[in-house]
C-alpha cells in the first residue's frame, strides 16, 4: 500500500462537488483527511493543509470498476454505477479506512459536502487489468497477543483508584473536588435555579439557618438536598442531629416513617460525620417498625444501607425482625416484601464485604452480589462511592492493601453471569476497578452538565476504550444503564448538525452497549436507541435498522419475543438475527422469574402455533449448531467471520442456560432429546475448535468457553435421576446413547477432534463409584438400566477410540460396574474377538500392502489396550486377571486369540509383555489356555536376548498339565529354539538351570508318548553344548538326572524352518494419497454380457426382455422382423406407421443401472423386485439398437468390506 494522490479540493457548483480522477484502477484502502495548518508529510514541509471548516460532513462516491479474472473469457463491462459512503469529520487528523474487497477498483472519487476546502491523502495499491496468478505461499498466521492497559488508565493497578477521574477533573477550570461532584451528579441533583447562581457548585447546606420554629422533618430534608460543607466541625453536626432528633417524633403510620427514611438516604451521601451524628442522637429502631414501614420507605432505606455506618448501624436483631416479620407477613404486598428481603441482604452483604477487604478467604462472590446490587441504583451507587473514598476506616483498609496484579491479569468477568472469585487479589482488583470506573463516570456527567466538549470528549474517549477491556467491559456497560447516564447518550448523540468527536464516541459507546441482549432490555437505553436519527457520526444505516430492531423487539416485550423465535429464518444466520434472537431470549429469561411469568410465556408462544417452550429452544439449538458446524467445516474451508461466530456461541450459551432451567418441568421427548444431545455435542465440539482457533482474547473464544460450560450443565441435567423422556427410559439412557452414536457423526467438521470432545462429555457424565448407591444400598440405576441398554453402541464407540482413552472408559465402566453386570469382562471378550477376526483377515487372501499395514497396526493397538488393563501398573490388573480365570468364555476367547498370534508368527513388544504378564499368573486359568500361555512364552524366550527370564513360569505350568490338554507336535517345535538360546549363555543362575532341567525331565516323563522326547530346531551341538551348561551350573547331585536326560532324548536332524515372523508395527505412517487409496471403494468395471441364455440369475446379469415381447400384433407396420440401424426410423415415415401400434419404445445404447453391495436384506429384496418385474427395459430415442442393461453386485468379502474390528481414529500420522 503507498500513497495514491494527495490533493487539495475545493467544490464547485450548486451541487457543491469535487472531484479526483485517477489515471489507472485503483484500490483505495484509506482516505487520510488534515486540518488546516497541518504538515502531512515530513519530507515535504512546504505541503500544508488547508482544510476549512473545522467540522463536516463528506458524502463520498467511488465509481465501481470490475477487475478482469486472469480465467475470465471475456473482458467485463464497465457499469456506470457510483458507491456512496459517508465520512464524518469532526476535526484534527484522521484516517478513514476504506474496504473495496477484492473484485473492484474504481479511477473516480466524487466529494460532497459542506466544506470550502479539503485536504486528503489517498492511500492504496494500483490495480492492473489482468491480474497476474500468484502461487500460492503457505504462511504462519500472525500471532496476536494482547496488549495490556496502561497503568495510566488502569485504576486496578493503582493503590488510588480515583487519580483518573480527579485528573480528568483537573483539565477542567474551576473544577469541585470528586466527592463534591459525586454528591451532585448522583444524589442530591441541584436544581435549575442553583446551576444559575455565581458560587455554584459551592452552594453548602447552612446548618445553622433554621429556627425552632421552622424546624420540621420536610424543611430538614430540603435544608439537606444541598451538599454539607467538608469543613463543619463535629460539634456543629452534633448540634444539628440533636435539633432533628428533638423535631422528629415516633411515627404513626408510614406516612411519617417515610420523611425520616429519606432523611437517612439524603445524609448517606454527605459528610461522613453527619450520619454519625444523626444515628448518636435518634432511636433509629423506634422509627421503622414492622407497621410503619412500606415499600417506598423500605427502599430508601435500601439507598441508604449502601453506607457502612448505616448498615452497621441496621444490624442489630430487633431491626432485622422488623424485616423478617414484613417478608413473613400476609398484609404485605410483595414489592414491600421484596424491598425487606433486598434490605437485610445488603446488611449482611456489608458483613462479608468488610470482612473480604482484609480476609484473604472471604466470601467474594457474596460480596461481588452486593456490588452488582448497588450498581443498579444511582443513588445506592453513589452513596457506596462516596463511602469507599471518604470514609476513613473503608480508605483505610484498602490503603493497607498492596497493589499485586491489574483485573486484566484475571479471568474476565461477565458481571450479569455467575462468576466465581477464587482469590483475594482478584477481588480487591474488581473493587478498584469499580471504584476507579464510577468516579470517571460521574466526571464525565459532570462534563455533559457544564458543556465542556473537550473534557466531555476526552472522558468518553476513556469510556469507549475500557468497552474493549476484558473485565472492564462488563462494569461500565453495567454502570452506563443508570437511568442518568443512559439519558446522556442520547443528548449527546442527538446533537449531531455537525460532526462531533464526542458525538462520535457517544455513538460507539451505544453500539458496544446494544451489544448486550440484557443491556437492551434496560428502558432507558430502549429510548436513548429509538431517538437516533440519520444523519449519523458513526453508526451506519444497516447498524441503525438492526438497533432499531432490536430496541422495539424490546420495547414490545413478550409478544414480539415469541413471535422472533418462533419466525423460521434460512441459514446460516445474519448478524442481525442473531441479536434479535439473543434479546428474544432475554426477554424469556427475565419473564420467568416474574409472577405467573412461565404461564405468560406459553400463552405467547401458542398464540404463535408453538407446541411447547422446550419444543421451540430446542429447535433453535439445532439450528444454531448447523450454523456452527459450517464455521468449522474443514472442506471447503469457509470464510470465518468471529463477529458471527461469536454471536452463534453467545446465542447457544442463551438457549442452554433456558432449556437447563425449563427441561425438568417439560422434559423432552425421545426423539428430540436424542437430536437435542447430538446438537449439543456439536457445539461443545465447535467451542473447542474456537479456542485452538481463534485467539485466546478474542471475543469468539471468550464466548465459547461459556458455552462450553453450558454444554456440560445441559448433559448434567439431561442424566440426573430424574429426568424421564418416557416410561421405562432414563434420560441418562438416551443422552448416553446418543453421545455414543453420535461419535462417528462429524458431517465435515475434523473426526477426531469431534471424537475426542464427543469423550469427554461421556466421561463427563459417567457417575463416580461413590455416587452410585442409592440410600437403600442398591446399585444405581446407571447399572441396572442404562449401560444394559447401549452395550452395543458402546462397543462401537470404543473400536474408535486410541487405547489411553479406551482404557479410561473402560477402567471407570469397571468401577462403576463393581461386578454386577461384569461389563468390564465382556468388553474385554469383545475385544479379543475384534483383535482375532482382525488377525483372521491378515491369514485371508492376499490384500494390499498398506491394507496389510493397517489391519497389523489395529492388532497392536488392541494389544496396547489388554496389556493396559492387564499389566502390572495398571489399576486393574488384578480384576482382569482374576475375570479371566473366573469366567470360562473370556478364558477360551483369551486362548483362541493367543493361538491365532501364534500361528501368524506375529511378534510385538505389547505381545511380549503381555505374555510375561500371563505367565506370572497362569496358575489360576484353565488348562488349555495354560497351555497356550505356555507355547507363547516359549516363543518369546526362544527370540529373546536373555531367554532365561520366563523359564521357571513355562516349567512350573507345563508341570501342572495333564496330558490331555497338550499338543506334543507345537510344543517340540517351540521348545527346540528355547534350547538353541540357552546352550549359548555364558552363565546361566542355579534357578534357571533348575528350572530348565525341570522342564527337561518333564518331557522325558511324558511316556508313553515319544514324540516330546524327539526334539527339532535344535542342532545336535547346541543340544549338547545345553547339558554341559547345565553339568556346570547345577550341584553334583543333579548330574546323574542330566546323564540320564541325554540319553533319553533324540533329535528330529530334519529342517524345520519355522514362517518368517511378521513384526506388528508401534506406529502407522501413510501418506494422504495413501489413505485416499485405502478407502477408495474398488467397483469393478461393467461390461455389456454376452448373448446367451436370455433367463438372468438373480443375483447376476439382468437381461433386457427378449424381443420377442417388443413386436406389435399389427400387421400393417410390418414390426414383425428385426429392425437394424436406422430401418426403424425410415419406416415410421410413412403415414400408415404412424398409427398406435402399442409397441414398447425402442431401447439402444448401454446404460449402467447401479453397482450394489448385497447383504442378506438386500437379496430378499432383490429376489422380490425381480419376480415382480422380470423385464426391464431402457430407452434412447436417437439408436435403433436393443442393448442389455448390467448390474454388478458387490457381494460380502469383497474389496468394499474394508478393515474388519474398525479403525481408531487415533495413532495415525499423515
């Protein structure tokens, strides 16, 4: 990008136009404009802007100029047509920048506009006619990181919060003091007539101006609505309480208790000695009783609890009766009731907040309740800053408090979510920051109030960059809704003749607050949104419309809210909809903690044809998780837009946390939880793909992690005990089910990221042992209903999964089973038999190379898994060797699978330890797979480096066999490679030797039966050179047993030369044209049949009906012969053939019907549709030529019946 043009412009005409000509297509990309007096470039001093006036409007038009495609046949036509767009100058230096996409230049800007000169420069690129094809460079994406606020406008990083506001307050002339400001702007509210007068804003209360005679609780409080001076003196405030107290008398009713609650919210904002004296001198308790007091008095003295000394004063047990006796009694309305229950919570909410300033493990999120509460309220806000910045004990404690990390080092806050405040610094963080952004609000009302644009802009400018802090973002958008503050924006916005920069950011400041579907329900913003009026600073037309949309959705209420969710949209979802959504949604959600608010909601949405609540968020989910699904596609890749996606998780999030809070009273049906749990798995799948994809500050992922725990509360829900779809079935049942169907359903989305997050919500909802019992001591009924029901999905699902994750599923379903149904055993059979029809299919006919490779690495990944459950570091070793020598199926499938290894001559590591686990505990099993553990062992010593190691495990179970279960002829062939390896070790232990010999003298007594006294594979000098290793290392005593040992056997001299062995691999490698190749179905090629015999075979070529059945009975066409080439075409000429003759269209030209694999319904079905048509017949109008139609059935077994036992879809590397 370099600098276009640079020009001064002046317009002409009544129209009042300029105009920039380029020579050659241009691609603007920014439009920089300079006030007047201003050097643009540094190069070049002599070039000064001229710009005039100081603000102004620029409507701006650029011509379209299509660019030609390099693959383009025909050059495209230039269309006259200008595109406008608006810029709003409100002085100094600024960049406008401008986005042309990539399909347009222009070489035409035309400028309208109420100025009389204008100084710009015009930066882009130059754009040629055929853009030349550039290769395509793979290159890392940027990281971003983000920055951190600076110090100077961080007030949580500060030991003073407030040194922002009172610096910005400083810009000002002849500004008050902060607390003086606060006092005005918030709670005393001056009058028309104070503003006017010369000593404001030092107009102080005169507490020494009422005579006895005037002294009267209303003269107080209007004597009191302006601000005490800082510098009274204790003795003059003591005075003064005591003339209140004398003038005040006990109430009557709660027409007298009012005047004196107002009395105490007033002077909760003043000086903080003045409420002191007051609570000295009355009989607080004597005023507010249990009668006395409505709601109007209750909340101001909710207003004035927001003051520690107050609150303090409050809490004491005969005035918190006072409140429990208004919430408990049946006189009293419920606001009043409401009022009392707000009132003593922020009482006791004083308590843990005091209590958390110093308390390194106090209740911050009671405490963050109460801030939350108090932010509500001008005046409760109000009166708790002025205490949290002169009272002298609150000051004080946070003075102590060292300054130790900013709230941007936290997690960020949601302020209108539950959030959870895990530590002291974090808590103390948020108090300053809240502290710190209050004060500068209440400058910045200051600023609006005198008129002081410049200090107006520049406390705006603060405002707007702290919406785009994390933590920050969710306390000034939760201030800014104060009735006060929200009002402002809308005179600030309103006021837009010319451009203005504070009625710029004022505009901003509203669109980052619209944002919030729960903002936009506030009344105050609902107003400040519908007054906007074109023409605007910085919000577009389409933003105004989309505002505008949402604000009367809001303003409506309830009925616009059902009508928006239930109006069918076509997706994926625009911006805008997605936010008329989310405010629907928040309307529903803050309908329901009203009176009656449930039975309301569902009047509305039957009005509007809705058959439930639940029916209707559910649907909306699912939408909403297709348009998520096509964000993360992997083929093709889409356009990611985070302002959409972020929207998308936002509004799942919305619509989990409803269906979490309704589905219990309206569970769903079957079916539709079923669609419910698969759609949530998708999202919870995409907030995955969020987090690794997007920055981990960026909104996007900030949304999706919310909705990613929202996910996990709707699963939780789902599978509680209580939840029922229909009788007999849990919703633990379905959700599992589901989750366990759904695993191998990623539509284009990454398969083994789906399957990994697909895990980790059954493993979320997998109960723990502990909590299994129910109180009579029964299983639970995750055992005796819901695994019974899902074994075979389950089964399924764990052929997908690598063998770590594998292993904790199927470790926990053992724990959880305790042995009541023995699950753990038959998913351990189940898997022996997966591993041997695997091991089968490598024997079967030849396959290819890489088909061979995946079928061996699936055995080794099935070993990794039994030797996991089986080995002797694992958890549960010893269940699954205590269920094999229990369970005579799992033993015999064990055995079979043993065998089938052993005949394939395959070799592993996993093998090789899993054997040694085996022979260790052999003893417990059954014979024949004592047996076979044996042979295995042998093998393994036999190929091994030291293959002394298993030797007394073989000796100790061939000596406990008896002879029935053996098999003389495998056992010699093992034993004699065994023999070979040990005749050439250097030393061999006494064991070992014994141990051998034993092994020996076993054979030897094996009669009548010779043939393990024949041994092979073993020459006749190691056999030899075997006793005289044994002569050596064995006692003296042994060696007539070994004479007599060598002279028992003999040895088969014959080759015996064992398969080649087939090493399993560890890990699998194939390229992508590899895998391509894998699972590329091979159909053989059809081919016309051969003329034959015209009766097909069902299940083989389908002959087209003989010709026979095509000739007309008429004779006068003469269709009786067969016609060739064209003779058929030449015949219908004539007038007599072109009658009706009935005769069956003619059919040429070979069509291919389609190539299916035959299972056994299939062939039923087959055999029905071709007894039922038993002629078929395909028709070409432009050959004359009956030609056959093939269809070529793909039987069981063949190439398409890929990778028996399935493919996890782990452990490969491409």
């Amino acid at each position: 990008m370099g600098l276009l043009h640079w020009c001064t412009v002046q317009p002409k005409g009544p129209d009042s136009l300029a105009a920039v000509r380029f020579a050659v297509p241009v691609r603007i990309s920014s439009i920089c404009v300079f006030p007047a007096g201003a050097h643009p470039f540094a190069n070049a001093p002599d070039i000064v802007a001229e710009t005039e006036p100081e603000a102004f409007y620029i409507d701006v038009f650029l011509n379209a100029h299509p660019i030609p495609q390099a693959d383009a046949k025909e050059k495209p036509r230039v269309p006259n047509a200008l595109v406008p767009t608006l810029i709003a100058y409100a002085g100094g230096q600024v960049e406008y920048t401008v986005d042309m996409g990539t399909e347009h230049a222009t070489r035409l800007m035309i400028l309208k506009g109420k100025f009389t000169k204008l100084s710009i420069a015009i930066y882009g690129d130059v754009v040629s006619d055929v853009p030349p094809k550039e290769r395509h460079e793979a290159r890392p994406l940027p990281s971003v990181e983000p920055v951190p606020l600076s110090k100077a406008i961080d007030p949580s990083s500060s030991s003073d919060p407030t040194f922002l506001a009172k610096k910005l307050l400083a810009l000002m002339p002849d500004a008050p003091p902060l607390p003086l400001v606060i006092r005005l702007m918030f709670c005393l509210k001056p009058s028309n007539d104070d503003w006017d007068l010369p000593d404001f804003p030092y107009l102080h209360a005169d507490l020494e101006s009422l005579d006895d005679e005037e002294l009267s609780i209303e003269a107080i409080n209007d004597l009191l609505s302006r601000p005490v001076h800082d510098e009274v003196t204790e003795e003059e405030l003591s005075a003064f309480a005591a003339k209140v107290a004398e003038c005040i008398s006990s109430p009557k009713d709660s027409n007298d208790a009012y005047p004196v609650a107002r009395l105490f919210s007033i002077s909760a904002s003043q000086h903080p000695g003045l409420v002191r004296a007051l609570l000295r001198n009355m009989d607080f308790n004597s005023f507010f009783t249990a009668q006395h007091v409505d709601e109007e008095t209750l909340l101001c003295l909710l207003q004035a609890a927001s003051n520690v000394d107050i609150a303090r004063h409050m809490n004491t047990e005969t005035f918190l009766l006072t409140l429990r006796q208004v919430q408990e009694s049946q006189k009293a309305e419920a606001p009043t009731q409401k009022a009392a229950r707000r009132l003593a919570d922020r009482i006791a909410e004083w308590q843990f907040f005091e209590d958390s300033l110093t308390n390194t493990q106090g209740d911050f999120n009671q405490c963050w309740n109460m801030l939350q509460d108090i932010g509500t309220e001008e005046s409760s806000m109000a009166i708790w800053l002025e205490t949290m910045i002169t009272h002298d004990d609150i000051v004080a404690k946070m003075a102590k408090i060292p300054v130790k990390t900013s709230l941007s080092s936290h997690f960020p806050l949601y302020f209108r979510s539950k959030i959870n405040l895990t530590s002291h610094d974090a808590f103390i963080a948020l108090v300053r920051t809240l502290i710190g952004v209050a004060s500068v609000l209440a400058v910045w009302a200051w600023t609006d109030s005198v008129g002081n644009d410049k200090s107006r802009e520049q406390v705006s400018a603060v405002i707007h960059l702290w919406q785009g802090v994390d933590g920050y973002r969710e306390i000034v958008n939760h201030l800014l809704l104060l009735r006060q503050l929200a009002r402002r924006l809308s005179w600030i916005s309103s006021d837009n003749e010319i451009p203005r920069q504070s009625g710029i950011l004022a505009e901003k400041i509203i669109c980052e607050l619209a944002k919030d579907p729960q903002a936009v329900l506030n009344d105050d913003l609902v107003n400040t949104i519908l007054q906007l009026k074109p023409k605007l600073a910085f919000i577009t037309e389409n933003e105004l419309l989309s505002l505008r949309k949402i604000a009367l959705v809001s303003d409506d209420g309830l009925p616009s809210a059902a009508e928006e969710l239930m109006f069918s949209s076509d997706h994926p979802l625009s911006l805008r909809r997605l936010r008329t959504l989310r405010v629907s949604l928040a309307i529903v959600k803050r309908e329901l903690v009203l009176p009656k608010g449930e039975w309301k909601i569902l009047e509305s949405l039957w009005e509007e044809g809705s058959p439930g609540i639940v029916q209707c968020l559910i649907d909306l989910l699912i939408g909403i998780s297709d348009d998520l699904n096509k964000q993360f596609a992997l083929f093709p890749p889409p356009p990611m837009n985070q302002a959409v996606a972020e929207q998308l998780f936002s509004t799942a999030d919305d619509l989990l946390q409803l269906i979490v809070q309704l589905a219990p009273v309206y569970p769903p049906t079957t079916r539709t939880m079923r669609r419910l749990v698969a759609a949530t798995a998708d999202i919870f799948a995409c907030t995955d793909a969020a987090d690794t994809l997007f920055s981990q500050t960026s909104p996007a992922s900030l949304s999706a992690r919310g909705t990613h725990q929202g996910c996990l509360d709707l699963v939780d829900m789902l599978s509680a005990a209580g939840i029922v779809a229909e009788p007999g079935k849990t919703g633990a049942e379905i959700v599992l089910s589901a989750l366990l169907q759904h695993a191998g359903q990623c539509g284009q989305r990454d398969p083994v990221l789906h399957l990994l997050q697909v895990f980790t919500l059954i493993d979320h909802i997998l109960p723990e042992p502990s909590a299994m019992l129910y109180d009579e001591g029964e299983p639970s009924y995750w055992v005796t209903s819901v695994l019974p029901s899902v074994l075979d999905d389950l089964k399924a699902f764990l052929r997908l999964l690598g063998p770590e994750n594998k292993l904790h599923i199927v470790k926990r379903l053992i724990r959880l089973d305790d042995g009541v149904l023995d699950i753990g055993a038959w998913l351990l059979a189940e898997e022996l038999k997966e591993m041997t029809t695997t091991i089968m299919a490598l024997a079967g006919r030849s396959r290819k190379e890489n088909y061979q490779l995946v079928l061996r690495y699936r055995v080794t990944l099935s070993l990794q898994f039994v030797l996991g459950l089986l080995g002797v570091e694992s958890s549960s070793s010893k269940w699954a060797l205590d269920a094999i020598a229990s369970t005579s199926s799992l033993s015999a499938t064990l055995n079979e699978n043993l065998m089938a290894l052993l005949d394939g001559q395959y070799t592993s590591t996993y093998l090789d330890k899993l054997i040694e686990v085996l022979v260790t505990s052999a003893a417990s099993f059954e014979p024949e797979l004592q047996f076979t553990i044996s042979l295995a062992a042998l093998r393994v010593s036999g190929k091994a480096a030291q293959p002394y190691t298993l030797i007394g495990a073989i000796a100790k179970i061939v000596n406990g066999l008896t002879t029935n279960v053996i098999s003389p002829e495998p056992l010699r062939v093992e034993l004699g490679p065994v023999f070979s390896a040990l005749a050439v070790q250097q030393v061999l232990e006494p064991e070992t030797a014994q141990s051998a010999l034993s092994l020996l003298q076993w054979l030897a007594s094996q009669q009548p039966d010779t043939r393990l006294t024949v041994l092979c594979g073993v020459s006749p000098d190691s056999f030899s050179a075997l006793f005289s290793i044994l002569y050596v290392f064995l006692p003296t005593k042994d060696h007539d047993t070994i004479a007599t040992l060598e002279a028992t056997f003999t040895l088969d001299e014959n080759d015996h030369l064992p398969p080649p062995s087939i090493a399993l691999p560890d890990t699998l490698k194939l390229s992508i044209h590899d895998v391509d190749d894998l699972i590329r179905q091979e159909i053989p090629t059809p081919t016309t049949p051969s003329n034959g015999a015209k009766t097909p075979d069902i299940l083989g070529i389908i002959i087209s009906p003989p010709t026979a059945v095509l000739r007309s009975q008429v004779e006068t066409t003469g269709l009786t012969k067969t016609y060739m080439n064209n003779d058929f075409r030449d015949l219908r000429q004539t007038p007599s053939a072109r009658q009706n003759t009935s005769r069956l269209p003619s059919m040429h030209g070979a069509y291919l019907l389609s190539c299916i694999t035959l299972s056994v319904f299939h062939v039923l079905l087959w055999l029905l549709i071709s007894l039922m048509l038993p002629f078929l017949c395909i028709v070409d109008d432009f050959q004359g030529t009956l030609m056959p139609t093939a269809s070529v059935p793909m039987v069981p077994g063949s190439e398409m019946d890929m990778f028996p036992g399935g493919l996890p879809l782990f452990n490969m590397d491409l």
